[in-house]
C-alpha cells in the first residue's frame, strides 16, 4: 500500500495555507513549525485542481538540501526547484505548483 503523504491543497484563487496529513496532522506553512517539519520529513504531497504533485527533499552533489516539485504528464517526469528548505515557503511552493500544473497541462496553458 503506497503511503500516504500529508497534502498542501491549492484551487485557483484559494490557496491553502496549511499541511494536512492523516490521522489530522496540521500544520501552518511559514511558520517555525513547517521550517521543522521540512528539516524532518522528506517528501509531501501538492494538490492544485485535482492534479497531485510530490514534493522531495534532494540533497545537491555540493551537499547542500533543497526542495523539488515532481509532476507527470502521462509520458514525461517533471522536475521544477522550490528552493533550500529556508526558502520552502508558501509562495513558492505556490509558483511551482502553477508551474507544474501547465507543464503537465499544456493544453490549459
């Protein structure tokens, strides 16, 4: 059974300022609390319209941690950078969500 990853819900003009995972975790992003829950874990879910993104934590070959956005298009894996855990904020993580959506979407674009 695959696990299931606390989610950022964002709807177009609605964006969520919180992280909801199972059994009611809650947690306000921006906050000392996120910033700890990103040094933490190492994966989360963004949902924009119905599309579902996984969010990663990658470490570079510098050694250096930073956040990353995957998408799937049907054919391509997409890749798109949010930043360093300390820059992990909500309005990153709701550029790259856009981002990704017409990515995957490039009809709606």
């Amino acid at each position: 059974m695959p696990k299931l990853l606390p989610v950022i819900s964002l709807h177009t003009g609605n964006f969520s300022n919180f992280l909801q995972g199972p059994g009611g975790t809650c947690v306000e992003l921006d906050t000392p609390e996120w910033f700890n829950y990103l040094r933490k874990n190492k994966s989360f879910s963004v949902e924009l319209n119905g599309k579902r993104f996984t969010a990663c934590k990658k470490t570079s070959i510098n050694g250096f941690v930073y956040w990353n956005l995957k998408g799937w298009d049907g054919k391509i894996n997409h890749h798109i950078y949010i930043g360093k855990s300390d820059q992990t904020t909500n309005e990153k993580i709701q550029q790259a969500a856009i981002a990704m959506f017409y990515r995957c979407n490039p009809k709606l674009a």
